[in-house]
C-alpha cells in the first residue's frame, strides 16, 4: 500500500492536512499506546476497554501486583541506564559488528 502511494505520488496530499492534526496524531498515539502497555507493565490481565475507562481497573489493582512490577522496574531502568554506563560501552551491539 505504501509502495503503491509513493509510485503515484500521493505524498502532496499532506499540504492538504491542517498542520496541527498532523503534528499532534503521532503523540497522541504514543500516550494510547502506553495507556494500552500499562496492564502488560503491571502483570494485570488483559484490559478490553478505552483509553477513558482503562484508568480505574488499573489503579483499582495496583495492590495486587508484586514481582511483576518490580522485573518491569528493574528492566526499564536498565534500557534507560546502561546507555549512560560508560561500563557497558564496550560491549558488542548489532550496529558494532563488523
């Protein structure tokens, strides 16, 4: 299909969309996406509802969760840390390799 739009040149049709639409969707995205993680976060079950009534059952079963949360934790934390860590510069990644 993308293949298809840009054979024909369909990328024009941007100039058309009200700027502020195309600048605030991926944003708005990325917050329903995170919305829609947070049970998988949590190690809660599945949530089939919006974004508008996700909120309560997720803090409805905050008490409930334990080690789910703390792996979660301990995982984002590393994602988020060990690019900083001049430790962990040494080690090979897939854009290192010969």
């Amino acid at each position: 299909m993308l293949l298809l739009l840009g054979a024909t040149r369909m990328g024009g049709v941007i100039k058309f969309i009200p700027a502020p639409l195309s600048s605030d969707l991926p944003p708005a995205s990325g917050v329903i996406i995170f919305v829609g993680q947070c049970s998988y976060f949590l190690g809660l079950p599945k949530l089939e509802a919006s974004i508008f009534t996700i909120a309560s059952p997720l803090i409805a079963a905050l008490p409930h969760v334990h080690a789910t949360l703390a792996l979660g934790t301990l995982s984002l934390v590393l994602v988020v840390a060990t690019p900083r860590s001049s430790h962990f510069s040494r080690v090979a990644g897939p854009g290192s390799l010969p």
